[in-house]
C-alpha cells in the first residue's frame, strides 16, 4: 500500500505570527493554501523540499478559539547539519531557550509561539529545517506498531530503548531517506495521555481515495470520516490511541 507521509497538521491561534515565525527562523515558503469560511489551511516547508518530504500545515479557525496541548503528541522534529550551529542561530534571532544541545547531544528543542515542540536533530540528508520525523506516544508499543505495518504496510526501521521509554520509528517500505518517518514513544511507567486539540493529525498520501480507504477498513482501520462524508476529496481513520490520522491523494 502506497501510504508516504504528506504533512502534519497543528493548530495556532495567530496565523500571520506563526507564518512569520517558520517563514523567519525555518527558511519556509508557503506550498498552498485553502481558505474555506471558518478556517484558513497554510501548507509550509523549504524551499527545496524532497518529493517524498513531508509538509507542516498550519490550521487556524476564524473563531479565535484557543487550544490544549495535551500530550499524546510529542514534537516534530527538523533536520540541519550542525545542532549546535543551529540552535544558536535560532537563540540569535529571538527564539526561546528551551532545550540546548549540551544537555541533548545530537539534538535540541525549541518552540513554536503556540508551544508545539520542535525538535532539531543532526542529520546528513536532507533539506536543511525539512520534517525529519513526527513524534506521537503510544500506550501500547505492541499494538502501535501493529496497527502501522498492518494497516499501512510500513517498516520498522529503528528504535532506541532507554531505562524508561522506547522510540520505535517507522516509514513505508522504500521510502527514502528524506521522507518523514513517525516515531512512537513509549513509556513503560503505563501513563495515560490526553490527546488535546492543538494537534490535528498527520497525513498519508495514497494514490487512489477509495481504494487505499477500503484496504483500510478491510485491515479493521477505525471507519471514522469516509471519503463518502468528506465529498471524497479525503478520508480519516484513527489508530489504537486516538491519533488521527487523514488520508490524501497527491
């Protein structure tokens, strides 16, 4: 099944300030965008973003609703060539001290202004600031990793187990370097998470709508928003936590 990870989804209460926050200190362009009636939907990443890399879409809701961050989502994370050179570029411009590279060698973290974590780890491909991977936390490693080989046919392709959690990384089968992996976080002191709304989902482009949603639900997927309900233009189905997860067409 042909399921490459698109785009991230987050919510923000001030869309121009988050345009300008990721347009200034990640070097983002604007992709696309669809403006309905209640909300606006931005799509952002490099300039020179891979085919197969994925994109962040931000979503703000003409209400002026504010949201929970919850924590059953983790962070984003961006990939550069030097954590350290990167951080302190960003400390330059004005971005909050958060999580410095000499507490975390290989990688950092920092803020977006609605507080979503991000993530900037060292890599050696890539585009500079692309979306490496999404971190998502997970009460039941077994049955994570279940869901994504079976429902979507991906690969376990790393892990990195401490004294009290364990990252698992999956991606779809030949994907490549430069596309987004999902890393599921778990930790074994058997917490509960609370999902919040500050995080939407995250998307897998299929090459045919229907048919990759009827694998889905054949593979016992959650029937949650069929393509039907969503005039067919996407579909949504959730894995075992509660994390929503769209399905798009390219």
């Amino acid at each position: 099944m042909d399921a490459t990870l698109d785009h991230t989804m987050v919510r923000v209460e001030d869309l121009e300030e988050s345009l300008e926050w990721y347009q200034t200190h990640l070097d983002y362009e604007e992709k696309g965008r669809w403006e309905a009636d209640t909300f606006t939907n931005v799509f952002l990443g490099p300039e020179d973003v891979h085919d197969e890399g994925a994109l962040l879409e931000l979503t703000y809701n003409h209400d002026g609703r504010s949201y929970t961050m919850g924590d059953a989502w983790g962070h984003i994370a961006v990939r550069v060539g030097d954590v350290h050179d990167a951080y302190y570029e960003l400390m330059d411009e004005g971005v909050e001290d958060y999580r410095r590279p000499e507490d975390n060698p290989g990688y950092a973290f920092v803020k977006d202004p609605d507080g979503h974590e991000i993530e900037v780890v060292e890599r050696d491909h890539g585009a500079r600031w692309s979306l490496d991977h999404t971190m998502i936390r997970v009460e039941d490693a077994d049955a994570a990793l279940g869901w994504w080989t079976r429902k979507l046919e991906y690969e376990h392709t790393g892990r990195w187990e401490a004294d009290t959690f364990a990252n698992y990384f999956v991606k779809p089968e030949g994907a490549a370097r430069e596309a987004m992996a999902v890393e599921l976080t778990y930790n074994y002191d058997g917490r509960s998470y609370e999902m919040g709304d500050a995080w939407g989902h995250l998307a897998v482009r299929v090459e045919d709508l229907e048919e990759g949603w009827d694998r889905l639900v054949t593979r016992e997927a959650e029937d949650y928003r069929d393509p039907e309900s969503c005039g067919f233009n996407y579909a949504f189905t959730k894995d075992q936590d509660g994390h929503e997860v769209e399905l798009v067409t390219a």
